[in-house]
C-alpha cells in the first residue's frame, strides 16, 4: 500500500510551503492523480484521513482531480486512442503517453496570518 507513502510525501510537502507563511492554517489540498498512475484512490483518501491528524494538514480536505490516460506519436503528434493500438494510424510509430500516469500537488489552500 504505497499510497501511505504519497501522503506522507504529501504532507512533508505541504508542511514546507506552510513553513514559509508562520502560522498558516490548511484549508485544502488538491490533487492531480492519473487513472495509470497505480493509485487506488479509497486508500489514499483513508491513509490521508488517518495520518493528517496532529499535522499541519489536521483537518484539510482533500480534493482528488484524475486524469484520464492519452497517448500521442511522438512523430506527428497525432492523438491515439483509448482502446485502439498504441501505434501511429498514420506514421506507424509507437505511440508515448502523454498523461494519465501522474501524481501532482496542484494547489493548497491555506489561511496565512499577517499577509
């Protein structure tokens, strides 16, 4: 269950932008989180509820945006589709993913004082 991993990372990440604002008070989290990215996304919510207490994220919501998988020749730049061969209709080519595998803190909402 790497996912207590993720929050762990999570917080550590959120405790040193707060660090930057003394006395910052952490509403909400945002979260990017690719369909491929190996996440499963109940456990993360519970590990995130479990192990935010006595944190600076004590209390924070944790909002969860997924991203859905696209891949791309990396030739032409044409757009393969889900579902269909990962090759280049027109070229050939194998194709890259281009997103839907990524875990991204997008935002954190947080109360600063004397700012």
């Amino acid at each position: 269950m790497h996912e207590y991993s993720i929050v762990a990372s999570l917080i550590d990440r959120v405790q040193q932008e707060a660090a930057a604002h003394r006395g910052a008070r952490v509403h909400r989290l945002h979260v990017k989180i690719g369909e491929l990215a190996g996440v499963e996304l109940d456990l993360l919510k519970t590990a995130f509820d479990t192990f935010r207490e006595r944190t600076i994220c004590d209390g924070a919501e944790l909002t969860i945006n997924t991203v859905a998988p696209q891949w791309t020749c990396p030739g032409c730049k044409q757009n393969v589709e889900r579902g269909s061969i990962l090759r280049c209709a027109s070229c050939d080519r194998p194709a890259r993913m281009v997103q839907g595998d990524e875990i991204i803190l997008e935002r954190i909402e947080m109360e600063a004082p004397h700012v």
